[in-house]
C-alpha cells in the first residue's frame, strides 16, 4: 500500500464517523455510542497493520 494514501486513510478516516454523528439525532443514544465506536475501528486497523509493518522493517 503506498504510505502516502494509506496515513491519509489513517488521518481522514475518523472524519467520515464525525460527519455521519453529526446528523445523528440527539434521542438515539444507542445508535451514537455504536456508531462513534464503529467509526473508531478502521483507525484501529489501519495503525495495527502500520505498527506490525514497522516491527518487520517495512518502512
């Protein structure tokens, strides 16, 4: 994966769940605590396959 897109999908990632809890209404506290957690794994993986991609060298 090229490293330019790939920090920029680990930066910008995020953005996307702010934006979709932004329209969320206040009333639907289940469905905001999902989706804010939801919105937090792809940052998660991406920076775990970063963090193992260092420990083997690839840089």
């Amino acid at each position: 994966m090229n490293g330019t897109y790939f920090l920029s999908l680990l930066v910008f990632s995020p953005l996307v769940g702010i934006l979709l809890l932004a329209f969320v209404p206040k009333t639907q506290e289940r469905t905001i605590k999902w989706l804010g957690f939801l919105s937090t794994l792809p940052s998660l993986i991406l920076s775990l396959f970063a963090f193992v991609q260092y420990l083997r060298g690839y840089r």
